[in-house]
C-alpha cells in the first residue's frame, strides 16, 4: 500500500498548483489515446513473455488508471476508492462460486483449446 499511496502523492502533485503544466493542462479526453496505448504495450509484452516490459507496461496502464480518477476527483465525480470499491465489488458479484457458497462445478467451461476454466456467473451478472 505504501507504494499505491506514494503513486497517488506522485499524482497529486503533477496535478497541483506547482505541479507539470502539461500534467496539469489534461482532460479525460486528451489522456484516452495514453490508456489504449499502454494496453496495447501491455499486450505485446505479455506476447513477448518478457516479465520486465511488462511489470513496467502494467505500471504505465496503472498511471493512466489512477490519473483518470484523480480528474474525476477534481470534477466532483468520483476518486479511486471508488473505483477500486466498484471493481472488488463486481468481481465478488461475478464469483458466487467463490464468495456466496454455490458449487464451482456447475460453473465448468471448455475452451476453444480443449482446456477447462470456470465461467461463473460472468456472463449472466454482466447484464
């Protein structure tokens, strides 16, 4: 957590009042084409198996993440604790094989390759 925090003080300041002026100049908007490019660095890192691009591409795609929310913050939407509420509480929703005591059996999937994997209600609570 400690660094977390650190990444939201690092934030914070780009954003503040002595803060980058391009950081600062910044809209959700002007950041979107950052977010698909850092995914798509993540991707091909996760391609190339290289652990190091990737541990350094997830951070990238993280940065966007919590820059996103820090703008949201400042127009009186939401900030990052609600973003990171949202998200644990979609994925306890999505895994009632997990977190409300149903049968992890009767949520077996095969894939296109011949392996099994569990669905869950993944499908059924995205609706």
């Amino acid at each position: 957590m400690d660094n977390f925090n650190k990444l939201l003080d690092v934030v914070d300041i780009l954003r503040g009042e002595n803060g980058c002026p391009w950081d600062k100049k910044q809209s959700p908007e002007s950041m979107r084409k950052y977010i698909i490019e850092e995914a798509y660095e993540t991707v091909e890192a996760i391609n190339d198996k290289d652990k190091t691009e990737l541990c350094e591409e997830l951070g990238d795609l993280l940065f966007q993440v919590v820059f996103q929310a820090k703008m949201a913050e400042e127009a009186g939407l939401f900030d990052i604790n609600d973003v990171i509420a949202g998200i644990s509480n979609k994925m306890i929703m999505r895994h009632p094989h997990i977190f409300g005591g149903e049968n992890a059996e009767d949520f077996k999937v095969s894939l296109d390759n011949g392996d099994e994997t569990f669905l869950g209600k993944w499908e059924d609570n995205k609706k």
